[in-house]
C-alpha cells in the first residue's frame, strides 16, 4: 500500500480522509498481518495529522470580514457554533 501510494503531503483532505476511511476499515476488521497492520497504522497517523494541519489551515483562512464602526475593515474568526 505505502511503496505505490501518494505522498501523504501531495494529499488534499478530501484524499487523505478518503485513504484514512480506508485504513480504519481494514483495522476494524482484524484479518491483516501484523507487519501490515503496523505498516498501515502509520500511514494512518500520518494522514490523521495531515488531515488535523489541513484544517486547520482552512479554519485560519475562514475569517468573517466585519466593517468596524470607524470605517476600518478587520477579521474576526468565523464562528461555527
């Protein structure tokens, strides 16, 4: 799996979750060989990061823009209650 799979950092989140959906389905199963399951276990916490990095990259770039009394533009963090 690894040897052949795409750089984990070339991954947009939607393929790294997509891949990490995968990974945890395989585990949950219990029917792969140790070596393999270490193996895809790594690769797992490796797109688990990458996928937490990914969002909050996104989470930074969500900015509401609020106009301020004084005319002035600023940024506040967006609000996803």
């Amino acid at each position: 799996m690894a040897d052949k799979a795409k750089p984990v950092a070339k991954m947009s989140f939607e393929e790294a979750m997509a891949e990490l959906e995968t990974i945890v389905a395989q585990l949950e199963q219990g029917d792969v060989e140790l070596e393999k399951s270490i193996e895809i276990y790594e690769r797992g916490a490796a797109l688990k990061k990458h996928c937490e990095t990914r969002l909050k990259a996104a989470e930074l770039k969500v900015e509401q823009i609020v106009q301020a009394g004084g005319g002035q533009v600023t940024t506040e963090p967006a609000s996803f209650d």
